[in-house]
C-alpha cells in the first residue's frame, strides 16, 4: 500500500477514527464504477457537492447490441409472436370441444401456474443475459446449453411448415378478388350434350372440394407423393419472401412490421365480431359456445389440453421470447410485461372464439334453413305419391313459409306413426344443435367453415380479403419471432452479417419447405404439426425451469430480479418456479407420451371424402426421427460439456463485462487499501468479481452490500456477465 494516503497515516496515528469509510474513500483518485457492468452502484462521496461525476457510458450500450426504438415495438413484437393462428382456429375448438365457458376455468388456472410465471422466466433470462436461447443457457448452466440447441431446432422444424400455411393464406388472399367467389359452388362439367355436379365435390361441399382438390390437388395417400404443387410453390416463395424482407435489418426491420401485423388482425376481429352480431344465427352460436358443460371439468383430457394450449399460445420454449427480450435495457419492467403480453393473448382468444362462433352460428342457421327445404321437399314429394297421408300434417303448417319448429314438430309426427318404416323415407331432423356441434379446428376451420360462413355473407369477397389478410398477418408475426429465435443465437455466436444470414435461412427454407408443396403436402404439415414441436419443446421449458429453479437457485435468480427491476417480484412465482410448474410439466410430459402410445399414429387421408389412414413404417419412422433430432442436442451437449470436449462458452463475454474486469483488475490496489480500511487481511480478500448475495426468501428482505467498495448501496441492476451470477 502506498505510504502517503491517509490510510497508511492514520494507522500509525493515536487520534480515534471518526471519518466514514466513504469519507475517507471520497479523498482517492474517483473511479468510474459505472463504466463496468460490475458496479453495484455510485457511492455517496461521488455525488458530493462541488465533485463533477466523470461520464459514464450506458452498459447496456457499450456490449454493442441493438436495442429496440422503443417500448411498443417490443411489446407489439411479443404479441405478434404470442398471438398467431392457434388463437383463431385451435382456442375456439378446445373451448367448444371441453365444455364451452368450462374450458375457460382450467385454461386460465393454468395461465397462471405455468403460463405466465415461465413467460417471465424466459423473459428475465433473456433481458439480463443480452444473449439469444443458446447464449443464454451457456451462461446459466454450461452441461445444459442443449437447451438452446433444440429449442432453434424446434424454432426451424416449426417455420417449415407455419411458413406453408401462410402460403395457403395468400393462395386464398388472391383468390377472394373475384365474385362470386371460387369456391361458392361446385363446379360444373360436361359429358357430352349434359351438365352435371362434379360428383367428388357434390358428396362433400364447394369449400371442402375446392380445399383438397383444387387448392392442394391432393393426392390419396402420404406414399403418393404426386409431383409439386405449383401454385402453393409460388405461393410458398411469396410467403418467404415477406419474411426476409421483414427480418432482413434484424428487429430495426421488424420492430417497424410490427405496428401493421400485429394491430391489424385486431381491427379485423373488431369489423368481423361487429359484422358477426347482426347476422341471424350469431347468437345461437355465441350462447352454445358459451354455455358450460360443467362435468367436462372433470376430466383430465381437458385440462391436459388446456396446459398444451397455454404452453403454445406464449410461444414459450421457442427461443423468441428470449431472443426479443434480449434487445431490452437491463432494468426494463419484464414482470409487467408477461403480465400485459399474457393478458393481451388471453383476450384475444376470447375474442377470436367470439367472432368464429357467431359466424359459426350464422353457418349453422343457413345450414339449417337448407336442411329444412330439402327435406320439406322429399315430405312433399311423399304426400304427392301416397307414401305418407296429407292426415300427418298439422293443419297450421305451410310450406311455402315452414320455419324450423313447424318443420320439427311434423318431423316428430312422422317419425311417430312410421316409426316401422321412417328410415326408409331417409328424413333428417334439421336440428341447430348437430350444426353448432360440427365446429372444426385448424386448417379446416380456416379454409373450409370459416369460407362457407363468408360465401352467404353480403360483400363476400370483401371479408374473404380481409380474412385472409389478417391471416397472413398472424402468421407473419409469428413467424418473425421463430425467425428472430433462430437468428439471433447464431448471431451471437458468429460474426456474420444479419443480412446474409436472413437470406441464407430464408433460401434453405424455402428449399426444404418443397416437402409441403408436394400433392402429399399437407400430410406432412400434419406429422410436423403433432410431431415436431410437442413432446420436445415441454422437455425444453421444464429444463429451463429446471436450470434457473434449482440448479442456479431461485433465491439467487429472485435477488437478480431485484437488481435489476428495483423491486422484488411477489413471492408467488418463488413457489411456482420452484415447485409448481415443474411438477405441472411433469404431469404434462407423461400425459403427452402417453396419449402418443395409446392413439395410433396416423393422418387424414382425403379419397372424396376424409378417412384416417395409419402412417406407414417409413412415415412413422420420420415421425419420430423429428422428436429425436430436437431432443439429440440436449444429451450430446451434456456429454461434452461434462468431460470438457468442447469450451463451454464463457469466453464469449459481453464487451462491457470484458471492460468492467479490466477496470476491476486495474483498481486491485484500491480494492485492497479498501479492504484494509474495512479490517480484511489480502490474503481474505475475494476475487474483484463481486460475490453473490445471500437471498432471504420469499418475504425476507437484505440490503445489497457492496463489499468491494465499502458503501452499503440500493441499485437498480447487477452484472449480468458476472461469473458467480450469470443470469
């Protein structure tokens, strides 16, 4: 130690010590703590009257990383990821399927318990740690950075073929400007001097005909691979195209995509609810969805698929959510974030699922009403050859007005008095509730129930534009985070320009997606779909859990979220990191491998007519090939990070970690006259990283101390390169 400071002088002085500590450091030459994401903070001497701070770079900037233009591109930006195609055809379904307003109950039990509390786990991880998903779980736990391995595995595997759907939506999007629209009524073909139905579309219906054959050209069987579709080809390359140009300048670009794709679909859900509500019918569709089958709660069928909704419905295990938040300042409010993004997605499945069951309900009335005259027809055309006496109609009713219950109750007569003979006549009973129990998820709801609805609508190739519009919208938004969640970690990695890289992916992509443009397309779309994201992005999120609630410690991981939101979060989500959500997605993945083992493994084949065809053994093989691939890179990173094959990746620190170590390593001798001062020997004194506070749980309360520098300080966020706490 120097023999000039005033240290040294006082220990050989008899005068009793009654300067501060911060007193006596305010005397050295300043340091500019706040230069290193190491700091804890400003002491209190930095900040006396007439002592000029020295300038003090912002961390968050020096480490080089681009950053969001402001708070609403973010938060839009989550949302559009959050918020895609599932909000609009699987919500509506599950909720129709498991008990109407029911559903609703354990879907919202368990936004809670799993939904939110690993929303803002990913988002506090990616915040802090400024890195994509394989960045951050090398920071987190080394043996574990598979984690972000397979979560960009999943993130590729589901852009394939989400991309193909959107292409769909743009094939349907062109297809809306004509009147009437193409796929209002079968078609019409000639043989010979006689016009007839295509018999193929007349067994089914117009939608559905002009979906499989003349949209996809569908071939019979997943064997039958039947060539290239080109016109979902073209439609597949436009697709891919709009999401280069949108990812292409990194989230400079999408952040500005954004405020349409994201805002859009809501003006459009608005215009279609509005529309929906004045249509016949869309009240009946509206009560039956909503009213609640309570036994259904009962069954653990519904609540297993209310977890898997709420698992996918936030997009978690993608690595988007990580890579957007990635972007933010370190002391951005991501507790209020997951809360508003989670919100936002919950309501918009409410109102999606409101909008599709009053058009639902508007379908099912003009589904009835032609239920009705075709079989008052058949009645008449009985009483005119005898087979049913005139006596058997009630003398009120009138077919030329024969409404619904007038219909219903001569049903009832005949299917009385013939009751030997009444399935011979081939009558149906037109009854409402049969119509409204037909609802249909996925890619039938969209392209086949939701386009018949808008064919009786007034101005139909207007909502048919804007239907397909907004889908293209929800998809593209989607697909920007899974881009974004695939970019951003190689990014990190490798020094490679983001616009070659975009084009690059985009270009691959584009070439694999090929497999869904086939005749046999869709039936891949459906084997990625059940396949490739499912059982392996629950294995990913539970480790993620995993890793952050007990192998980097909750306590110290809640005490990080102090530092850097100022606050402490509520000790609820102490309890649900550590104890609930992994045990929730235990049950989860169990329930998942199970209803794997017990339903046969197959596809929706269409000849005329739609019927299951098992997977044959090459298929079923490629199946599970695509659960492995996502999965391999967990176990083989374990493996070589456990014997130390490979480096482990914290030499890949942030710029300003690297400058904070080289501030801290320059002031040793500081450190130690400090030290000294606090009664340390040097041969006690830690290493300058700063170590790790004890957290006391939930409820406790510490004050950070900054033992390096003597000042007990409150700050607003701690290193988040620090070797001892890395998250």
């Amino acid at each position: 130690m120097p023999k000039n400071t005033k240290v040294t002088q006082r220990e050989h002085s008899n005068e009793p010590v009654t300067e501060s500590v911060a007193d006596l450091l305010s005397l050295e030459h300043p340091m500019d703590y706040k230069s290193s994401q190491m700091s804890m903070g400003l002491s209190p001497a930095s900040t006396a009257p007439g002592k000029a701070l020295l300038p003090s770079p912002d961390p968050d900037a020096e480490d080089g990383r681009p950053a969001w233009n402001n708070k609403l591109e973010y938060i839009l930006a989550q949302v559009g990821f959050s918020v895609g195609l599932g909000n609009v055809w699987r919500f509506p379904y599950l909720c129709q399927k498991n008990g109407g307003g029911a559903y609703l109950v354990p879907y919202f039990i368990l936004l809670l318990l799993i939904g939110i509390p690993l929303f803002f786990l990913e988002l506090a991880v990616g915040q802090r740690i400024r890195r994509g998903s394989i960045g951050v779980w090398n920071y987190v736990y080394p043996q574990l950075g598979g984690i972000g391995v397979s979560s960009l595995m999943v993130c590729g595997f589901v852009g394939l073929y989400y991309n193909v759907i959107i292409g769909w939506s743009i094939f349907y999007f062109f297809q809306s400007f004509q009147y009437p629209l193409p796929w209002a009524e079968c078609p019409i073909q000639r043989n010979g001097t006689q016009a007839i139905v295509v018999p193929e579309c007349e067994k089914s219906s117009a939608t559905t005909y002009f979906w499989y054959r003349q949209t996809l050209n569908i071939t019979s069987s997943i064997d039958d691979t039947g060539g290239l579709n080109w016109k979902m080809t073209l439609s597949l390359l436009v697709a891919w195209i709009l999401v280069c140009m949108a990812v292409i300048k990194g989230i400079q670009s999408s952040g500005k995509v954004m405020y349409f794709s994201s805002l859009f679909p809501y003006v459009v859900l608005f215009c279609f609810l509005v529309r929906g509500l004045m249509m016949k019918g869309a009240v009946d569709g509206i009560a039956h969805m909503f009213t609640p089958k309570l036994e259904k709660m009962l069954e653990p069928q519904v609540w297993r698929e209310a977890a898997t909704q709420v698992f996918f419905a936030l997009g978690l295990g993608f690595g988007g959510v990580i890579a957007f938040s990635s972007y933010n300042k370190r002391d951005n409010n991501c507790h209020f974030d997951a809360a508003l993004v989670s919100i936002i997605n919950f309501v918009t499945s409410i109102l999606a699922t409101l909008v599709v069951f009053a058009v639902l309900g508007f379908k099912a009335n003009v589904m009835n009403e032609k239920c009705v005259v075709e079989n008052a027809e058949k009645i008449l055309g009985f009483l005119s050859t005898g087979v049913l006496s005139k006596e058997l109609i009630p003398p009120h009713i009138n077919f030329s007005h024969l409404s619904t219950q007038d219909y219903a109750e001569m049903y009832g007569v005949i299917k009385a008095v013939k009751e030997d003979s009444f399935d011979q006549l081939g009558l149906d009973a037109c009854v409402l509730e049969d119509e409204l129990n037909k609802a249909v998820q996925g890619t039938g709801l969209a392209f086949i129930a939701f386009t018949e609805a808008m064919t009786h609508f007034p101005a139909s190739p207007f909502w048919s534009v804007m239907f397909f519009f907004m889908l293209i919208n929800l998809g593209l938004g989607s697909m920007i985070g899974t881009m974004t969640g695939i970019t951003t970690p190689i990014l990190d990695a490798f020094k490679i320009r983001k616009e070659i890289l975009c084009v690059v992916c985009c270009v691959i992509a584009f070439l694999l997606g090929l497999l869904f443009v086939q005749r046999s397309g869709n039936y891949f779309v459906t084997m990625f779909d059940d396949y490739s994201a499912g059982l392996p992005l629950t294995v990913v999120v539970i480790l993620e859990n995993i890793s952050v609630a007990w192998i980097y410690g909750t306590k110290r991981f809640m005490q990080d979220l102090e530092d850097m939101l100022g606050f402490r979060p509520f000790s609820f989500y102490y309890y649900m990191w550590r104890y609930v959500s992994p045990a929730v997605l235990v049950v989860l993945i169990i329930a998942t491998v199970i209803e794997m083992a017990v339903s046969p493994a197959g596809y929706n084949a269409w000849v005329e007519a739609e019927h299951f065809e098992k997977y044959p053994p090459w298929a079923l093989t490629m199946a599970y090939a695509l659960i492995v691939a996502a999965m391999l890179p967990l176990p083989i990173v374990f493996i070589v990070r456990h014997f130390n094959l490979i480096s482990d990746g914290s030499n890949k620190l942030s710029v300003s970690y690297r400058k904070g170590m080289m501030k801290d390593i320059s002031n040793l001798e500081e450190q130690d006259e400090q030290r000294f001062i606090l009664s340390k020997n040097p041969s006690e004194a830690p290493s300058p990283m700063p170590a790790h506070r004890a957290y006391l749980g939930p409820g406790g309360t510490q004050e950070m101390t900054n033992t390096n520098y003597g000042t007990s300080t409150k700050t607003g966020y701690q290193n988040i390169g620090s070797p001892e706490s890395e998250l």
